[in-house]
C-alpha cells in the first residue's frame, strides 16, 4: 500500500479564500494541467523539443540498463568513484550521497561499505586547494590508479569541470588515463566530450547519456544522477534494486501529477498554487526550504532547481537553505523579527531511520531529568512542531511536505514532485508564452552567458593579476 506524501497548509497566515487572486490562478492551474495532460500522448521527440524529457527519464529502459551494466562492472574494477562536475551535472548526486550513504562512508571499510567504492566529488570551481589535496590523497594512499573519474558535461565544453579534467589527465599521464575516465555527455559531435571519445574511447569504450531535452537540473532520474546512485549501492542492495527503488518513488510522483489539478494527492499543483498566491498575492517574495533532518544538500539541489527555472521576467521567488533544527539557531529570528518577505516550506520526516533513545538516570541534572528516556527522532519532530507552530503564531506563511520515511523512494518521490511543482510555477508566471527562441523560460538559464563571456574575457588578459 503506498504511504503517502501528504502536503499541509496552514491558512490562518496567508488566507486567500475571499481574494481575486485566487479565483485566477484555479483557472489557470486548470488550464495548465490540460497542456500537460497533453504530453501524456506526445512522443518523445516533441518533449525532446519543449525541454521536458526529463519527465520520462524513468521509462528510459535502455539508459537504465546501460547504467546498471556499467556500475556493476565498475564496482569490480576500482575502489574509488570521483564525480567531475558542477551545478545540475554533480547536485543530484550530492542529495544521493547526503541522504542514502553513511555519513561516514569513506570511513568504513569495502565489506562496511557492501563494496561500494569511496566518494568524492571536483569539478566545481578553480580554486586548486581541495583538487590538490585529493590528487595527493589518492597518490598516498596508493589509490590513484583504482579510481574512476566520472566526468559530467553535456556540451563537454562546462569550464570548471573541464579544467579539472585537464588537471587529472596530466596527472594520470597520456597514456591510458581515458580508461579511468567515464563520460556523461551529449551523444553528438557538438560534445567535446564525445569527439575525444571518437578519437580514444572513454572506460567501458562507451558513453553515458545526458538525453536531449533534458537539462542539468531536472537531471536527476537521468545517467546523470543515477550513475553514482548504482555505483554506491551498500549492503543488502545491487545497483539495480538501488536504481528500482528510486525510479518507484519517481514513477509514484508521475502518476500523481496527472489526477486533477484540485485533487489534494496532486502535491505539486497545490503546492505551485500557495507558492504562487504567496508571491503574486502577498509580495513574499523569498522561500525558506526547510528540511527538518540532518542533510543539506537537498536543499542546495532546490535552490538551484527553483532560482535557476522561474527566476525570470523581473519575477519568481528566491529560496534560502535551511535546516531543523540547526537553523533555529541562526536564521528563526530574521525569519519572525525581521522583513515579512517570506513563506516557510517545511520538509518533515516521519522516519529518520535508526534511532537513539536518551538513557534514563543520568543525574548529570535536574534540569535535563525532563527528556531522559525520549528518542532522539522524537525530539526532532517535537522540534519541527514547535517551530511551525511559533511561525503561525507569529503570522509567517508556512507549509509542510510530509514523507513516510527517509528512504530513497521517498526522496526520489519529492525531488520529482518538486521538479513538477516548478514547471507548474513556470507556467502560472506565464514563462512559456513569447519566447524568442520558442523554449520555455523555465528551461533556460540565459542569465550566465554574461558571467562565461566576461569570465573568458578575464582570464585570457595576462595581466589579470594586477587587476
């Protein structure tokens, strides 16, 4: 029986029963769920062409068969995996490793780890620090030669990964260092990566896919994010129950998107919906993305997923990085004292996994007599209880997303249910009407081109040094 993800509003601080606003958007919300009901018959190509492939990736057989021969194979030949990339190529795979693998997976030893290689991660950004402390790392401890390096750009042209491709080739030598390099790229010429592959195959003489129409944020469920989920399955997992158990949550989240845009198992228009109504109608103009658990990525991944989509036309909201309850200790009173600029989403986990119970007759205080006994997971939700509940008291806008347990079905489930709540924000912005180029804006990012020219034009003048 499937446990729901379940989506709770609280009203009382942001109640738009009686307003115009709200009326206009069940309109549109209606109108949108048709344009999508409508990809449910189109081909591939089409969506290849509309940017919105990604919402497939999960009935992409041949990929994922392709993904799960390769991991398999290469959890046998090396000990290490390095993820070359940066932004929408190595995010995904940062949720995966935050959420799914120990916390101190390069610790453990091989038979700990259920023989999954140790983890790391380059390729976004040009300070040298910790790419030289890695190369140095792996050459101490003789690791240098069982590592591979899985380097991710679609257009193989991504600077930063690049340049660090350049570093690691020079320091594997010229002689057969594509054989501890695979790629994830675009399979067209138009690909660096792909013509360096034409010329001296890559490991497994094969590329991994980053399929077309498909960008690097709405990735995950792709080659691009899967790679690393396969590669390190743990114990009592194989890359392919790992990649299954992913793609259930994925194929849950699609399914649902498709009941009636009103239906309250329709997670994403309701929640695109209050986002929404809360910046169009109320001026709140930034979300804090609160995930009450110990992981921040996940919340690095929405940052990029939302500012990078529906950051467009002067409008769309701004997302800021929290986490319960470490963030009550920094950022709750800016939230409550300060500008009333925001909306609060609340990602709660019924289950963090295994638990630790405060033992009992401590004596270590009177003071702390009170909370011998509970458990640590039970003190976490009283936790997010408690901040919720001082945020309404205090008028902050806020909503919670509640997931069963913190599994990779369930994660895998809300990434793709966020993934559509943004394409539904998208459309509610109006992101896919007068387009120049006939895209949606929700599926472009032209917004860096000025920060890559500018960047070229900097780092060609010599005298940059004295600038």
């Amino acid at each position: 029986m499937d446990r729901k993800l379940n989506l709770s509003i609280d009203n009382t601080t942001l109640d738009f029963t009686e307003h115009a606003a709200q009326q206009t958007v069940d309109v549109d919300l209606q109108k949108i769920h048709a344009l999508f009901e409508k990809e449910t018959s189109a081909p591939l190509a089409e969506l290849e062409d509309e940017l919105r492939a990604w919402t497939r990736s999960h009935l992409q057989n041949e990929d994922i068969d392709k993904v799960i021969a390769l991991a398999t194979r290469a959890r046998e030949a090396f000990s290490v995996l390095v993820i070359i990339g940066i932004g929408g190529s190595d995010l995904s795979a940062r949720v995966f490793h935050d959420s799914f693998n120990h916390p101190y997976h390069n610790l453990l030893s091989v038979e700990q780890r259920g023989g999954a290689p140790e983890v790391y991660f380059t390729g976004d950004t040009f300070d040298p620090r910790k790419l030289i402390g890695l190369l140095e790392m792996l050459k101490a401890r003789n690791l240098l030669q069982k590592t591979l390096f899985n380097v991710i750009s679609k257009s193989g042209t991504t600077t930063e990964t690049m340049a660090t491709l350049m570093i690691i080739r020079e320091t594997l030598g010229d002689g057969n260092w594509q054989r501890q390099v695979l790629a994830t790229t675009g399979l067209t010429a138009d690909s660096v990566l792909f013509r360096m592959h034409e010329q001296s195959a890559f490991y497994g003489g094969t590329l991994l896919p980053v399929p077309d129409g498909v960008g690097g944020r709405f990735s995950a469920f792709s080659p691009v994010g899967l790679l690393f989920l396969a590669m390190t399955a743990g114990r009592d997992e194989t890359p392919e129950t790992r990649i299954r158990a992913a793609l259930e949550g994925v194929k849950q989240a699609h399914k649902d998107f498709y009941l009636s845009s009103e239906h309250q198992d329709n997670v994403a228009y309701q929640l695109a919906r209050w986002i929404h109504l809360a910046e169009a109608g109320a001026g709140k103009g930034s979300i804090v993305f609160y995930n009450y658990a110990d992981n921040n990525c996940l919340g690095e991944w929405f940052v990029q997923l939302c500012t990078e989509s529906v950051q467009e036309r002067g409008t769309g909201p701004n997302v800021i990085n929290a986490k319960g309850p470490t963030s009550n200790h920094s950022i709750l009173n800016g939230i409550i004292s300060g500008p009333r600029d925001k909306i609060v989403l609340f990602i709660h986990w019924e289950e963090l996994g295994q638990d630790l119970i405060l033992p009992k007759d401590t004596k270590m205080d009177s003071k702390l007599t009170d909370i011998e006994g509970l458990s640590m997971t039970h003190m976490q939700t009283a936790s997010y209880r408690g901040t919720a509940l001082d945020f309404s008291e205090n008028g902050v806008p806020n909503a919670t997303l509640t997931l069963p347990k913190r599994d990779i079905r369930s994660v895998c489930r809300l990434m793709r249910v966020l993934m559509d709540t943004i394409a539904v924000k998208g459309k509610l912005q109006d992101l896919h009407l007068d387009t120049e180029s006939g895209n949606e804006l929700t599926y472009l990012q032209d917004g860096v081109e000025g920060y890559k020219r500018n960047f070229r034009s900097f780092a060609l003048a010599p005298d940059i040094g004295d600038r």
